[in-house]
C-alpha cells in the first residue's frame, strides 16, 4: 500500500517504509525559509509591536520586523550553507507548530514558538499517519499466545527491538531491549534488581551529581542494601565532571566522593576504597539541564576498573548519534517521545548480554508475563516451589506489554533515518561533505551510518546562533548582561548539546525569578522551560553550595514545605539560601532552559532573541516584587494592551501594565 502525504511519499512494502522527497526544490541561500512566506496573525502583531518599541528605545535598527528577520536569516544560512536541508519538513510535518487556528474549536490563535524540545518533542505528521495506518490496518492480539493475531504482534515487538538496536549500530547478538514505560521505569528496573551483594561485601554505587532524579533514586536501593554511595563532584563553570574527582573514585579511591561541590568543605564519608562487590557508575550522556555531552570514555574507563555502567540517554539521543558497537555501556535508559515524539508511554532498558545477570529478581511479588510457571496449590505445599519465574528480558517486562505502540518506535526510527537521507541528498547537492564514519560491511551488516548526522548539525547550528545573540544582550544603563547562561558558551562546543540554561538579571544585577520569565514569555506564546528540571546537582552547582550551607539551609527551610506548590516551594528555597548574603552574592536555584530540536526554525530563533531583548524595556526589579508579592499567581502581564492599538504616546517600560 502507499500514501501521499503534502511533499512526502510514504512507501510500505514488506513492512518497511520511507519517506521520500517529491518535487521538492531545496530552498536557496537567500530563502528565508517561512518568514517570507508565512503570516502569523495575532502572535506576529504582538512581536511586530515588541520590535517597533525596540525600535523606538534605540535597541535595533530602522528595518521592518520582517526586513530584519529576511536579513537574519540570509546571514545565517551563508555561514550554515546546509541549515535549509529540513525547512521544508517543518511546514509539512509540524504544522501544529504554525498553526494559527484551534483545530478542536476552529478559533484563531497565535502560533506557538516552542522551546522544550528536551521536555518532549514534537511529532511528525507523516510518521503518526503512517503509525496509525499500520496500526489500523493489523490485527494484533495479545503476544501472551500463539493464535495468528498474537503471533504478528510478537513480530512486530521483535522488529521494533531490532530496529532500536540498529539504530545505535548493534543487534540481538550483544544486546537486548526490554521494554519499560519510559526512561524513569528502565532507571527503577536497575534500582531495584542490580545486584549489589550483601552488606560489607564492598559494593558500590558512583553517581554523577548531574543525574536526573530518576538516577538519584537508585541510590535508596543501593543504601538499603549495604552499597557505598559515591557522588562524582561537578566544575561549578563548566558544568563538566570534576575530571581528577571522577578519575579517582573509578580508581577506588572514595575521598574524593562528594555529595555537594566544594571539595575543601566536605567531609569524607568514605573512609575505604571500593572492595570487591559489585560496583555500578551511573551518568547522564547529556545533561538534561545544562545540555553538557560527558565524556563517552567514562564508559571505557570505568568498565576496565571493575565498575558496571548504566549510561542515561534520554536527552542524549534526540539529537545525538550513539555507536554501541565502539561504546558500549552494561546498561542504557531511554525515553522513545523524546526522540521522534510519538507515541508516548514507551521506553527501554537496553542490556548487554553479557551483564544480564548482574540484574537479578529478588522474592517478592511478581505478575503476568514474568513467570514460566504458578500455582495456587503448590503454595501450600512450598511458597518456595509455588511459582517459577520467567528466563531472560520476559522476567522484568510485566504484564502485558504496550505493544500496539511498538509500531511507532519502529515507524519513528524508521522516521529518523529518511529525515538522515534527505540531509544526506542535500549535502551533496550543495557539495557539501557530510563527514559520515564508514564502517565496512563486514564489520557490521547492519551499519547504515550516523542516522542523527543531519538533525544533529540543524540543532548546533542554531543553538550556537542562539548563543552568540543571547550572551551579546546588556541593559543600556548599567551595561550589565541580561541573561547568564550557564556552563560554557564557546560557539561550535561539540561538548554542549542543543540546551541552554540561563537566568535574567534586572539591571542592577539582581536575578529575576524564572517564573515571571516564563510568564512573560507565556504572552508571546513562547513554550520555554522553567524551574530544577528533576536535576538538583546541576543547580547545586553553579550555584556552588556546600554542605555547612545546605545543612545551615535546611534548618530555615519552612516545615510544611513538602505541602505547598513547587513554585512556592522553589521561592522558600532561594529565600532561605540568600537570606544571609549580600546583594552582590545572591543567587537563582532554578532556571529558564531553552532546548532546541529539529523541527525548530529559525524565524523561531530570532522571535526568541526579539522576546529576549523586549525584557530591557522593562522595569525587571518592580515586575519581579510583584510577582513574588501577588504569591505567584498569574497576573496579567500583557505586552501589549489592546487599549495601546491606537495610541502613539505609550513609553517605554510600561509595555506591561502592573
């Protein structure tokens, strides 16, 4: 069967599909993509009005809004010849984003300018359809039998593994999947059946303070259980590992652990060095905070001292290419939405085979599809005997699995690599090297290249344009920077994924709470994100707290904090922390992240760099006193009033009425 979808011709056959381009013309290096061809309604009149009070402050130059964007991007694209390679997949297939018209009620809204790629990405219209097609189009039935409806979904479960791994250049030889409901699910299936020994065997477990709490979480698993609990300190500048820390803890030598970052402040609560008991390191291979690639050779490293390595993806593998066959870590965590957007409620614990069983299912309470074996009479004979557990990956895949959805892991991977062939056909167009990696056939048949090479290259290039603008913005009277983003910010770090983290500071430099930010974004239907993000390390970091602090912090902190909003709460800690510095000293727990995927644009770019530079025609220090005074509730902030449509005498800094 076959369907068209706009420019893209989708082709099923033998259960295979591609995406191919039709009579689509690449745009030119003075094609401004959709900002010259494309109206935005209501959202595009309230950033024209922030530009023309630009304007009017002398922050930007006499161009119309559009004449600059057009220019912008003319710039850009000469200094990222092949940027223009997906311009014409963001208009076919995440028109959601451009929409200007409600598609439930039909009413008229502004587009969104989204920005939290790293909290879920957006889906491809083509790969949906074809997901539902297929779906709609097979009947499966449940693969806890063997009737012909059951058998074609347990085939569709084992191509869906198959093409996971091959994805990440390996296969069924070296490792298997088991499928969990996201990244957090695979983190509890190690927390929960690692074995770590018994206590005082000499167990370990190292952790890298920039871990997602899903992460953390394993450490009160390891605890119970009688494992040393090391935490590999954070370089408070560029958000990377501490590299003579973390190279010592892996060597055995616990002094160094920390839980907090000032190593000359912290006490050493690990007097020995790792014994022989089984040892797990586990880290983030991009921090979904800071956006910080760590180091792939920590996998290496770690394994030839005796350590077993979980390696957390799911904020590396949206935008990054992983070869397991040169790097290959004993376990790996993986959310599939956040790579290709649908469907949702599905993801995976990869494990190499040779480490599986370091996982081992303790007695307890177990369900359908983990057993090979149950009886209810047995039990009065022998609870021991009553019951039998599964062999392999079945034996941690409980219940039924949610294999209906296995056809859009296997239609978005399949998803990803097209979009690869499109990036590839127009590299070469332009003759453009695409500096893929060979690996020979006979190496590994199943090798098809850096499937991630195209979105990869799209996401750097406008993260370091955002970069660049971003740091260059200074308040007109002081001189002093808008925003400080944190970790390193030199342009073309191939240490630095497609996330910036950043907070706003009034003139004085005085920070401005992230979540007026966000709310003042809210009103130019911008989508950033604000707060900790599930990672307290990262901000424990920059903000370079230490334990007498922490402890001092936690006897201010409110009783009843466990109660309230996590907004109020996150205000409560921030006061409790600098309740005692001076001005020049206080800090932000918490932050605005900026996270870029491959269906941004750049008329997105440069609406977010205009959202930005509005922010200094605002009084930051009175708007941020009120919003903390009204409680944090949303006020109405408003950029602009209807009531200014007609008046020409409104001054700058009162764009918003409070």
């Amino acid at each position: 069967s076959s369907l068209f979808f706009s420019s893209y011709h989708l082709l099923l056959i033998g259960g295979r599909f591609r995406l191919r381009r039709r009579s689509i013309e690449p745009f030119s290096h003075n094609h401004c993509s959709m900002a010259s061809v494309q109206e935005f309604g209501a959202g595009e009149e309230v950033m024209q009005r922030a530009w023309a009070r630009l304007q009017k402050g002398g922050f930007d130059s006499d161009l119309t809004f559009k004449e600059a964007l057009n220019a912008a991007y003319r710039e850009f694209v000469d200094k990222n010849p092949d940027f223009p390679a997906l311009n014409s997949l963001r208009e076919t297939d995440y028109a959601q984003l451009d929409a200007t018209k409600n598609c439930e009620t039909g009413h008229p809204k502004p587009p969104e300018i989204y920005f939290d790629y790293t909290g879920a990405m957006q889906p491809g219209r083509s790969h949906v359809m074809k997901a539902a097609e297929l779906q709609t189009g097979l009947p499966l039935g449940n693969p806890h039998s063997t009737n012909w409806t059951s058998t074609l979904a347990t085939e569709w479960v084992h191509r869906a593994e198959k093409a996971v791994l091959a994805h990440m250049n390996t296969d069924e030889s070296e490792y298997q999947v088991i499928w969990t409901p996201n990244a957090s699910g695979a983190c509890r299936l190690v927390a929960e059946w690692f074995d770590f020994g018994k206590s005082g065997s000499g167990a370990a477990l190292a952790l890298a303070a920039d871990n997602h709490n899903s992460v953390h979480g394993i450490r009160e698993e390891a605890l119970i259980r009688g494992a040393e609990v090391a935490y590999l300190p954070m370089d408070p500048e560029t958000l990377h590992l501490d590299e003579e820390a973390a190279a010592a803890i892996l060597e055995g030598d616990f002094s160094k652990a920390r839980p907090l970052l000032k190593p000359s402040r912290f006490p050493n609560p690990f007097a020995k060095k790792a014994g022989t008991g089984e040892k797990l390191f586990a880290f983030p291979l991009q921090s979904n905070v800071s956006g910080v690639k760590h180091s792939l050779d920590w996998i290496p490293y770690a394994q030839e001292r005796g350590w077993l390595v979980m390696a957390d993806a799911a904020a590396y593998m949206p935008t990054s290419f992983l070869d397991l066959s040169k790097y290959k870590p004993d376990f790996m965590c993986i959310s599939f939405y956040k790579i290709f957007g649908h469907p949702t409620g599905v993801g995976a614990l990869v494990v190499k085979k040779s480490s599986f069983n370091h996982l081992r299912r303790k007695q307890g309470w177990f369900a359908g599809g983990t057993i090979s074996f149950n009886s209810v009479l047995a039990a009065g004979v022998s609870v021991q005997a009553a019951h039998e557990m599964g062999p392999g990956k079945e034996s941690f895949e409980e219940g039924t699995v949610n294999y209906s959805s296995f056809i859009g892991v296997y239609t978005g991977l399949q998803y990803m690599k097209d979009i690869e062939d499109i990036g590839r056909k127009f590299r070469a167009e332009i003759g453009l090297e695409s500096s893929v990696e060979v690996v020979p056939e006979e190496q590994n048949p199943n090798w098809q290249g850096n499937t991630m090479l195209t979105v990869q290259r799209r996401v750097k290039q406008l993260t370091d344009y955002l970069l660049q603008e971003l740091s260059e913005l200074k308040h007109p009277s002081t001189s002093n920077p808008l925003v400080h983003i944190y970790g390193k910010t030199a342009l073309n770090d191939c240490e630095r994924g497609g996330i910036i983290p950043l907070n706003v500071f009034d003139s004085e430099g005085h920070p401005v709470w992230h979540g007026l930010v966000e709310e003042l974004a809210n009103q130019y239907h911008i989508s950033l994100r604000t707060g900790c993000f599930c990672n307290p390390g990262v901000h424990e970091a920059y903000g370079q707290l230490d334990v007498e602090e922490m402890a001092k912090l936690l006897r201010r902190m409110p009783q009843n904090l466990r109660q309230i909003d996590s907004t109020r709460s996150q205000w409560e800690v921030n006061h409790a922390i600098n309740a005692s510095k001076p001005v020049d000293h206080k800090i932000l727990l918490g932050c605005v992240r900026i996270s870029i995927g491959f269906p941004a644009s750049f008329p997105d770019c440069f609406r977010l760099v205009v959202f930005f530079k509005s922010l200094l025609t605002l009084d930051l220090a009175r708007l941020n006193s009120k919003y903390e005074a009204d409680d944090f509730q949303v006020i109405n902030l408003h950029p602009i009033s209807e009531s200014e449509e007609s008046s020409e005498a409104v001054e700058v800094g009162d764009v918003i009425g409070v």
